[in-house]
C-alpha cells in the first residue's frame, strides 16, 4: 500500500503523528475514522497524490500515533485536542495552509479543525458524518441499533475495554462488517486482506483499545458541548465545504443538515454503504479531486 509514499513520525507539543506522505502540489491531509487508521486511504491516496501533497494521518491514540493520558473530562481526546494536533503537525511539515478531508471520526476532527483554526483550512470535506450535536439529537431507535457503538463505546472506563480485549478481532470484524453498516452485497470488495491486517495489528493493542472508546467518550460530553456552544452562538464553518456519504448507510438530509453550521456547502451521496474510499474509491477519487482542484492553499514552504 501507498506505493512511492514516505512514512513519518512528526512530535507536536501533546503528540506524535505518524503519517504517510507522497506526490506533489497544494497540501491535502486525509484523516481516517474508527476502528480503522490511515491505511484506509490506500486505494484513493495515489490519484490525489497526481494533484496534491498528500499527507494521510493517524489520529491521536489511533495506528501508530502516541497515545496521550486520558483526563476525567475527556479533553485529551476531543476533537478539539485531535485536531490541535494535526494543524501542529501541518505547520511542522511546512503547510501554512490546506485542505483536509475526513471520514467518520477524521471528519469530525476535520470540521472541528476547520472552526477553531480557520485561517488553516481553506476548504473541507467530510465523508458519512453530520455533525456530532446533531447525531445525538436525532437518535431514534433506528440509528441506535445501526449505530449502537456510540453509546457501548462511551460507556465508563474498563467496561468496553475489557470487552473487546477479550477477542479485538471479532470486535473489529463484526464493526466492519455490521449488515447495518454495509449491506451483504457490497462485502466481498470491501477490504483488502493488507489493509485489514494493518488495521487488527494496531486496533488490538490494549492502549488503542483504550484511545479509541476515549475518543468516544469526548464525543458524548465534551464534543457535544463544544458543537451546542458553536450552534447557540451561530459560529459557523467559513471555508468551502464538501458532503459526501453512502447512499446505503443511515444518513439523510446531510447537505441540509450542513447549513446550519457552514456558510458555503455542496454533497452527494456516493453508491456504497459507510465506508466511502473502500467501497467506491473511484467516486470519492473524483469528488475530492474537483472540489479541492478548484482553488489551491500555499504550497510546503
């Protein structure tokens, strides 16, 4: 995978990033979602590679990256904290600016990136997300059984943990593989052996395990507080923003959703389930290669 990249390990002031990095032009940092890591841009890195700098980031506490002491408020890892990370990391590689895309947990770090830092981000992308105030507020018994990890996931610590320790590959294959997530039709082509086993090798360290319901937990309390502050106070994203999500997963009314926290939004559904650059990466290729070919951010210093 990611054949002609570099491989990376950038320390910040709270962190260590590691990273994947190849191609040239204006800088694109690709942020993965759970249970995965950066691995999972592998099939759609190399085409924006052609176009772009592209440097594909694990999270904080996900992959290879450090794994940061947790707080009892969570802070440590919030969106807020992932995010302060990235835009470090970017600055460290010579980006003054970029764009960024994110799918799942990466898109919220990514929209959180793009409100807090906005002379950084010149423009965004999130793949199968909506924001995480509006996620919890629209939970009904639907999406709480197709979604049902957000709140096992949050539960106190040692609870989940203990549980998915006790077998990280089934835990990892039944999320991936969750018919609520991806209908059977679409599995076969899904994943590739290389990058499942990219994703078991990290995901079944007990500290990843730890990291990632922390991640979890920040996105019942403290993201969710930062999102209602930012929507009470009409603090919206500024930059051009890009929606995309598989039109086979749970999500509706996403670009409208979107408006009420970006000022200049487009999207579509793409044909596949939740999981956008593996099961349709020639239509996610394509999206993000022409909303961020539009206008360009300054190259690496």
């Amino acid at each position: 995978m990611f054949e002609g990249f570099q491989q990376a390990r950038v320390e910040t002031s709270q962190a260590v990033i590691a990273l994947t990095r190849g191609g040239t032009g204006p800088p694109l940092l690709l942020l993965h979602g759970y249970p995965q890591n950066r691995a999972m841009w592998h099939r759609v890195a190399p085409g924006l590679a052609e176009h772009f700098t592209v440097v594909a980031a694990d999270l904080r506490g996900y992959g290879d990256s450090s794994h940061p002491p947790d707080a009892a408020d969570h802070r440590a890892y919030s969106k807020r904290a992932m995010a302060g990370d990235l835009v470090e990391a970017m600055g460290r590689l010579g980006f003054p600016s970029f764009f960024v895309a994110g799918h799942d947990r990466g898109g919220r770090v990514a929209y959180r990136m793009a409100l807090d830092h906005p002379a950084r981000v010149a423009k965004v992308a999130t793949l199968d997300i909506v924001p995480t105030y509006e996620q919890f507020a629209r939970v009904d018994r639907h999406l709480a059984m197709s979604g049902y990890h957000w709140y096992f996931l949050a539960q106190p610590r040692g609870f989940p943990e203990r549980l998915i320790g006790a077998d990280p590959e089934f835990f990892l294959r039944h999320t991936m593989g969750h018919p609520a997530v991806r209908p059977p039709e679409a599995r076969a082509a899904r994943f590739t052996d290389e990058a499942f086993a990219e994703y078991l090798r990290c995901f079944a360290k007990p500290e990843v395990i730890h990291a990632t319901c922390e991640d979890y937990r920040a996105g019942a309390t403290i993201d969710f507080d930062l999102d209602a502050a930012d929507l009470a106070a009409g603090r919206r994203i500024g930059c051009p923003m890009l929606a995309l999500w598989g039109e086979r997963g749970r999500l509706h009314d996403v670009v409208e959703t979107w408006r009420k926290w970006a000022a200049d939004v487009r999207g579509r559904a793409l044909p596949c389930g939740h999981f956008l650059p593996e099961e349709a990466p020639g239509e996610t290729l394509a999206e993000l290669r022409t909303f961020f070919l539009e206008s360009k951010p300054a190259a690496a210093a």
